[in-house]
C-alpha cells in the first residue's frame, strides 16, 4: 500500500489517500469503488490535535479518504471545505469547551448552503448534558473520550447516507 499525500490550494488543508497497488504495479480493484470522503475538522481556537489525528489514521485504516483541515478553523471555512471537497461525513473534533456555539453554527450554515447529504459527528470533550441538545441541531453522534476508533468506522459505515 503507497500513501499518497498532497496539499491543495488552501493553506493548512492535507489530503491525504491510501493508493492500493496489485502486485503488477497496477491499481487494485478496492479503488474502484468510491471511498468515503471524510473532512476532519479542529473548529475555533482549540489547538489540540492529537484525538482528530488518531481518528483520521484509524478511518484511512478502515479504507477512508481524509481531508484534514488543520487547527483553528472557522464554522465557514469547515462547510466550505466540505462542499468544494464534496465529503460524505464532517468529523469536528473540539476540546475548548465551544461546542456549543461552533456546532450549531455549522449545522446552520450547511442548512443554508443545502447540504443535507452529509454526515456529522462529533467528538472530544463534551459534557453528557449537553449530547441531546447537539443531536437535536443534527449532530448525528458524539464520541468521548475513550470511544474505540472501531465504534467510530462502524457508526459511519451504518449511518452514512449514500
């Protein structure tokens, strides 16, 4: 398996892709059928990665292609990247405590774009009272801490809407 890694355009945005090769040097007939596209998002000032990194190497493990956006994204920026990269699921990931302006505030932009064909999750460091509240703007789930990455590809592949 080669890693195919590049930056696009936008500063701070990585793409990164799992190239399968057959033994002749050729591509494997897993990349013919679409991979999930999946943006991984540090919303606000938080600039605590390491949780969305892991979960980004465990969904490529799981066969995904992640778009990592970097630190310290803005609500707009994160939607926007999602519709120029046409991405099957929004991963936010945010430890700051914000989650409750920053969340919402992306669901209401995607509403207004007319995305309602993605997938948005959750995780980090979110107290249990506030889970429904999310859910109820549409964050389809939220994963804390201790969540097992396998629980997170399953939920994806269960839930996403194709």
């Amino acid at each position: 398996m080669l890693v195919d890694c590049f930056w696009l355009s936008r500063p701070n945005l990585l793409t990164i892709q799992l190239i399968n090769y057959d033994n002749y040097g050729g591509r494997s007939k897993m990349d013919d059928k679409k991979k999930i596209r999946v943006l991984a998002a540090k919303p606000g000032l938080d600039g605590h990665d390491r949780g969305i990194k892991v979960i980004a190497n465990a969904l490529m493990d799981a066969g995904m292609e992640v778009i990592y956006t970097g630190l310290r994204q803005s609500p707009e920026q994160i939607v926007e990247t999602s519709i120029q990269e046409d991405v099957d699921v929004i991963a936010l990931s945010i430890l700051s405590g914000a989650h409750d302006f920053l969340f919402p505030r992306i669901m209401e932009l995607l509403k207004e774009k007319g995305v309602d064909d993605v997938l948005v999750i959750g995780g980090g460091i979110i107290p249990d009272e506030d889970i429904p509240i999310l859910k109820e703007m549409g964050i389809a789930e939220v994963f804390g801490p201790g969540t097992y990455t396998d629980d997170i590809v399953k939920y994806i592949k269960d839930n996403l809407r194709r």
